[in-house]
C-alpha cells in the first residue's frame, strides 16, 4: 500500500503560484509539493506511463528531474524532489533513498539555510515515515537516515522557542540522541539557575 503523505485538496495549484494562491505570504511546504505534482506531467511527459519497471523507472525520472532542479528557489526544488519521491513505485524505494534524497542533499548542502524550519521537518519526517513503513534492503534506512536534515540544520532559521521545542520532538528534528525527560530536566535546571542568580 502506497502512504501518500501531501494534501491532495489543492493539487491543481500550478507549480510557483502557491505564494500567489496565499495572497503573498510565505505558502506551506504542502502547497509548494502540491504544485510540484501538478507539474511534473510537464516537465517530464512520459510520467504518466511510467513504473511498469520499478528500479528503472525511478532512475529514467531522477535523471530527467535532476536538470530541472538547477537554478531555482530551494523551496520549489524541495518541493519537486518530494513529488518525484511520491511518484517513485514501492519497489523502488532503495533507488528513491539513494539516487534522489541522498543525492538532493549531497548536491545542495546548502538548501537548508533557505528553506523554512517547517520545510525541513517535513522532509525529516517524510523519509521517518519511509523508514518505519518499508522493509530494509539494499541501504534503503541507511540513505534515508544520511539525507535528512541534521538538527542544526534544522534550527539553522529557527527562532529560540522552535529551536527548544524541535529538541523535543520525538523523531525527525531531535537527532541529538537526548531523552524528552532528560531535556527537560536540563532546561528546567538552566531555569533554576537563572532565576537564583537574578535574586541575589
């Protein structure tokens, strides 16, 4: 069973409108892979009657996405590797974690000083999601794990209350290893201190 995880309501939304379809504002990562979607059929035709052979087609449609991902807004290129992700059959999902998100985050290492906190939790948590629903084989869990974001990355642009409350999270943005309970303690500790000292 396939796991699609993207809104599906607004997937007619043509592919760099999101911002436009959200009166300016700065549209949510589910948007800018919804128009993604919408336009992959675009940009490489042959989509359509794609997968009849897995491990091939997952590299016929890497190959053709990987020009069209060059010179544009990280966002946008997020947005497209995650629809060419969802494209991608079940039984190709070692070629989708390998050929595509590890080599999407190899290529540009630099993506997530641009994207939004939430862009890459979303990422984060898309390839959890893989990890926990598919089997293991050919290094699928390994790549996965080697193409997400690591946590400062994460919280590269994120303000000190996301920062703290991504610690938390219990998979996808806390890479660091750290129980909740432990952090908790750690930060109702710093707390204490501080609140010490203002007194005296």
């Amino acid at each position: 069973m396939r796991h699609v995880y993207y809104n599906q309501r607004n997937a007619q939304i043509g592919f760099g409108e999101a911002t436009v379809a959200t009166g300016g504002a700065l549209a949510p990562v589910t948007l800018i892979i919804d128009g993604a979607i919408a336009l992959l059929p675009v940009l490489i035709p042959w989509i359509r009657n794609a997968f009849k052979h897995p491990a091939r087609d997952a590299n016929n449609l890497i190959n053709a996405l990987k020009p069209k991902l060059i010179n544009i807004d990280p966002r946008e290129r997020l947005g497209l590797v995650l629809a060419a992700a969802n494209k991608i059959s079940y039984d190709a999902r070692d070629v989708m974690a390998e050929k595509l998100f590890l080599w999407y985050k190899t290529n540009y290492p630099n993506d997530y000083k641009s994207l939004l906190v939430e862009d890459k939790e979303f990422y984060n948590n898309f390839l959890a999601n893989q990890i926990n629903s598919y089997p293991n084989g050919n290094n699928f869990w390994a790549d996965s794990k080697s193409s997400m974001f690591t946590n400062s990355e994460v919280n590269y642009n994120a303000t000190p209350i996301k920062t703290i409350t991504n610690l938390f999270q219990p998979s996808g943005s806390n890479t660091l290893g750290i129980s909740p309970i432990f952090l908790l303690a750690i930060v109702g500790g710093g707390i204490f201190l501080f609140t010490r000292k203002k007194r005296k």
